[in-house]
C-alpha cells in the first residue's frame, strides 16, 4: 500500500516517531552512562546498597537502549549511534564525577523526569499513528519508571 512502511504505518508518521525515539535513544544513552559513572564512584555509608542499584539500573537502561534502538529499525529507519550526536540533543546532561549517594539519586530522578515526560510524547505519538508496538513499549517504560521514582524518592525522604 502506498504511503505505508512494511508494518503497515503512515510513512511520515513513523518517520517523526523514529526522530522522536532517536531523541528517547540519546537521553537514555546518557542516562546509561551517568549511571555506570555513579556505580563505579559512589563512596559513603550507602555504598553496598547504591553500589547494587546503580548496577541494577544501568543493566536496565542497557535492554532499553537496544529495545530503542530496535524499535527505530522496525519503522524502517536508523537509530544514530555517536555519542557526539547524544550529547548534542540529549536534555539530559554529562554528569562531573558524582561520589556523593544522594546528589547522585536525586541526579537519576531528574533523568527519569525528563525520559518520562519524552516517553509520554512518544506514547500520545504512537496513539495517533496506530503504532501499537512503540505505544506498549513506552506504556510498559512508564509503569516501571514511575515505580523507580517512588522508591528512589523514598530513599531521599521525599
């Protein structure tokens, strides 16, 4: 069918989409090294514990940068894979070397703020282009990173 990419979707829809989910990349692949930088330089009375969640998180965000990237093929485009390209889009940003436990939780709850709210868009995006394999991708993001807000807000008091 013409106008349609081969799983069926509008192509300058799912080419806006693929942008979009190119912008989810960059963010998350910031976030994924932040993190690993927090994992490896966290220092205090919380190490044992923060230690084990940083590694948790960042093997996390590894499956979502592949499933991302994944994502953007399956529209039929190309996901962009330099760093150089990240951090020129990314809203969130290269951390300084954080050793500090809770500047670098309260660090990781501003980059779910901002890859919640671009998964939102994403999901409102999705709706409207009858993607219903990007649209439960970001829904299943959303319920689980909305958890992680509440417990890693918990640990601040917040």
């Amino acid at each position: 069918m013409k106008g349609l990419n081969p799983i069926g979707l509008d192509i300058k829809k799912s080419k806006k989409l693929a942008d979009k989910l190119n912008l989810l990349l960059a963010n998350y692949s910031l976030f994924y090294q932040n993190t690993r930088g927090y994992h490896w330089n966290i220092k205090g009375e919380k190490f044992f514990e923060l230690h084990l969640k940083f590694e948790e998180l960042y093997n996390d965000l590894l499956l979502k940068i592949d499933e991302v990237a994944e994502r953007i093929l399956t529209l039929g485009h190309t996901p962009n894979h330099r760093y150089s390209d990240y951090k020129s889009i990314s809203e969130i940003q290269e951390s300084k070397m954080v050793s500090d436990g809770v500047k670098a939780v309260g660090d990781i709850l501003k980059s779910f703020k901002s890859i919640i709210a671009l998964q939102r868009e994403l999901l409102s995006m999705s709706e409207d282009a009858g993607d219903e394999g990007t649209n439960a991708l970001m829904s299943d993001y959303i319920r689980e990173q909305e958890k992680a807000v509440w417990m890693y807000s918990a640990f601040l008091n917040q």
